[in-house]
C-alpha cells in the first residue's frame, strides 16, 4: 500500500469584513509582540490598521479585485505589517557599491574616510570634547584651533579658518572681502559645477559685483589693469577644475595675476575648487596644482574642498594672510556656515596622515583607490566572472574587459585611469536597451545596491572601487539577482 499524503490545509476563505480580525487580535499574536519590541506599539498598530484596511477595500469590491474572495490568514496579515514596518524604518542613507568607474562620486558621498579619521570620528560622537575648549587654561576657545595649525604647516599659509564646504567658503571670502565692490575675473574662469553653482550667482549672493575681462580662450594681464578701478575689491582666479580649454588659449598665472593685485594694493583670492596637499605625480597620477603652490604663488586668500582630492569629510578650507582671515573669521555668516565637531573630528586625523608621505597611499582611502593597479583590478575581475555569469543565467553575457576610471568631482577633467572591470551585455539583441535598463535596476535593489554604468549597450561595473575586503559581500548576493533566461 503507499501512504495517502494529507492535503495541505487551506487558508481560511474571507468574503466579508466582519470575518477580519480586530486589530487588537492581530497585535496579539506572538510574532507582532517581536515586532513591537522593535517599532514601538504606535507604529505596529499603524501598520495592522493599514494591512486591514487594505483587506477591508477589496472585500467591499475596489477595482482592482471587485467582489473576489480572498484567502488569508493571521501570518499574512503579520507578514504584510512586517514588510510595511521595515519598509518605514529602513534608512534612507545606505551604502552602496561604487562601480561606476568615478571614484570621487559626488552622487556617492565623494571620498571614503581613512580609518582613522572612522575611528575619531565615533569617539567624538559618543562623548564630549573640547570643541571650543581650551584645556590648557580652562577659557572658551576657538573651534578652528584644533586644525589650524595643522593646515598651516601642510599649505604654508599664515592662518587658516574652516567651513562647510567649499562654496560656502568661496560665498563667505566674498561677502567680507568685497560686498558692495567689484571683483574681477577671466571669463574663462565662470565655472559651474554640478548642483547650479555658478560663480556669478555665488558673487551676486555675496554682494559683490562681477567684473569679466578677457575672452572664454583667452585673457591677457592688460586685461585685468584695464579693470581695476576705484571700486575694486580684489582680482580673483577660479580653478577650471571641472573643464578645459584647449587649443587658442592664454591665461595670466597666478604669480602675475597677484603682483597686478599686489601693486594695486589689493587682494588676490583663488578658488582652487577641488584642491590638493601633494604633488599627485609622485605617486603616477596627472599633475593638479597644490595649494601650496597656490600660496606661494602670491595668492592672499586660497579656498579648497575637504572631501574631493584632500581625501577628508566634506568641508570648505580657507587659508591665507592672517589678517584677512581673522576678517573673514568675524563674518555673522561665519557662525551660520561653520562646521561642527564630527566634520572636525574626521579632518584632523585626515590632515595628520599627510605628515608621513611614506604610508599615506596605503592609509589615505581616496589615494588607495586612484594607485589601485589594473592588473589588481584584472585578476579581481576574472575571479568574479564566473559567480556573476552564474547568477544572471543564459540572458546575460558576462565578460572581463579593460575600462578607464575617472578621479570625479570636477578634479582633472580630461585625465584618466587605467582599470578592469565587468562587462555586461544581453545575449539576445532584442529590445536590448530594456533589458539592460531592467538589470541595471536589479542590480540597484540589491541589500547593497551596485551602481554601475550604462554605456555602448552594456552594463559596464569598473572595480577600481571595490576593494579586496568587500569582494565577499558583493558575491555573497548576486544570488538576489534573480535573472532568468
């Protein structure tokens, strides 16, 4: 005789509201008393009302299923709460694979903290610290003290001041330097960078007047004497760090443009944008001028990033003359546009790793990952080959192939870095662009989303990004691809 299986048991049949259970039945049950534990009565509740009354819609006959009777019971309407719940606490800031190929994403959070600025940076959030405390003779103190000197020492600057990112830097010099006077500036040099930031808009803000001299190509340093007048408040440069101009082109240097400011007794402001403490060409990389050339250059106030080639948390770093700098540091819009301790906290151990030239490409994250090798990224590439074919199926063709990286943020606009990744394309040539449209989308819903690229009808994944210590978390889930043939 062989065994007769016992039929699985239905779900009870719903057909009217009354047969719903009462919220407070729901709540009961012994997997809602977990998820209570974890969100709270109130917002368990929301979340049981909200499931039933969804219930209680279709029952009555809504569009979508008019009259049809539904099957469920207590573990769905449970489950259907648990899926709303951690839909409402999931965090909306979470981390994602960065394999788009530009490593100082701004989409993406810029650059990666080293982890000693990690480390101080929980410290700082988990006690109290001397912010503005001056432990040595118990008086109130100057938050900008903690890192000053250490800035000072890495650009050659007299002073030093911090904001909270470089266009409020660039808003605050202005608005104490030059409100209600004239400022000139290269035409060349009115740049906009992502977000609609314009330095005509930034200078309107400030109070300032722009004055353009020379053409988009090219200016000439008679250009800036013929518009120095009465009402000048300072000459100005701004770093093209997001474009270049090639071909027919002339530019007046920084050293020129700051003895003309010089002997017109006025200042001489740059903006270098992204802004950068080493000479990148020690370690292989394109040149970027730094800010010390800048200063030494004759600069009287120099304005640069925090979280672009510095490597550090987003801030805007002012240095310069002492005196200009205790003016600017006298600004109302100072206190409104400063920084607070956990900013200060990651830029101090950040600063620091650049006094050991010797280990800053292993310890800074940002250098790490611009030296990062292409037969590194090779061989990385070829060991993820396979796993991935595996889970995207007979659809999809997966291939190793060489890629270039970009550095991002508008730092060296027209360079490149060699690099290897993972090239991804339909096997099928048909509606080839949905296809990746729909991968690139699943590849985003991943528990930690991929960012990739979509470029010459493929998926590209550069792996400049992704770093020996996270390759297992990136297999570890192509399994949630869920790709069929």
């Amino acid at each position: 005789m062989h065994a007769t299986q016992a039929p699985t048991p239905e779900k009870p049949e719903v057909t009217h509201p009354s047969q719903l259970p009462a919220v407070d039945k729901v709540l009961l049950t012994p997997a809602m008393q977990t998820l209570r534990d974890s969100y709270g009565l109130d917002a368990c509740t929301e979340a049981v009302r909200t499931v039933l009354a969804g219930l209680r819609r279709q029952l009555l006959g809504s569009d979508e299923a008019p009259g049809v009777p539904l099957w469920v019971d207590m573990n769905d309407m449970v489950q259907s709460a648990q899926q709303r719940l951690e839909q409402r606490f999931a965090p909306r800031l979470r981390p994602v694979f960065n394999l788009t190929g530009t490593v100082l994403h701004t989409n993406l959070g810029r650059a990666l903290l080293p982890q000693a600025a990690v480390d101080a940076v929980v410290e700082a959030m988990t006690s109290a610290a001397n912010l503005e405390y001056d432990l040595e003779d118990g008086s109130r103190g100057d938050r900008d003290d903690l890192v000053e000197a250490l800035v000072c020492e890495l650009t050659g600057a007299e002073a030093a001041t911090i904001v909270n990112n470089n266009a409020a830097a660039v808003l605050l010099v202005l608005s104490t330097l030059a409100m209600g006077k004239e400022v000139v500036v290269s035409r060349g040099e009115l740049v906009e960078i992502g977000g609609a930031f314009r330095i005509p808009d930034v200078m309107t803000r400030a109070g300032a007047r722009l004055v353009e001299v020379g053409t988009t190509n090219r200016t000439h340093e008679k250009d800036y004497l013929g518009a120095i007048g009465e009402h000048t408040a300072a000459l100005m440069k701004v770093h093209c760090s997001n474009y270049a101009i090639t071909g027919f082109t002339k530019a007046v240097s920084d050293a020129d443009v700051a003895r003309i400011a010089h002997e017109n007794e006025l200042p001489m402001i740059v903006d270098l944008g992204s802004g950068t403490l080493i000479d990148m060409r020690d370690w292989g990389l394109p040149y970027e001028v730094t800010v010390r050339e800048t200063v030494e250059s004759g600069a009287d106030i120099v304005t640069f990033s925090g979280d672009k080639l510095l490597g550090g948390p987003q801030a805007g770093i002012i240095v310069g003359k002492k005196t200009l700098i205790a003016q600017i540091k006298k600004n109302p819009l100072k206190r409104a546009l400063r920084v607070g301790k956990i900013t200060l906290a990651a830029l101090e151990p950040t600063l620091r790793l650049y006094l050991n030239p010797e280990t800053l490409a292993r310890q800074l994250t940002t250098l790490r990952l611009f030296t990062r090798q292409a037969g590194e990224m090779q061989a990385q590439a070829q060991s993820l080959l396979a796993p991935l074919q595996a889970a995207l199926g007979e659809a999809y063709v997966v291939e190793a192939a060489a890629m270039t990286s970009q550095i991002g943020s508008g730092a060296l606009p027209v360079e490149s870095l060699p690099s290897h990744g993972l090239k991804i394309y339909p096997t099928s040539g048909k509606q080839a662009g949905r296809q990746l449209t729909q991968l690139e989308a699943r590849f985003r819903a991943l528990p930690r989303p991929v960012i990739g690229r979509l470029h010459d009808d493929a998926l590209w994944l550069d792996l400049r990004c992704l770093e020996d210590g996270m390759q297992a978390q990136f297999t570890a889930q192509l399994s949630h691809l869920l790709v069929k043939s």
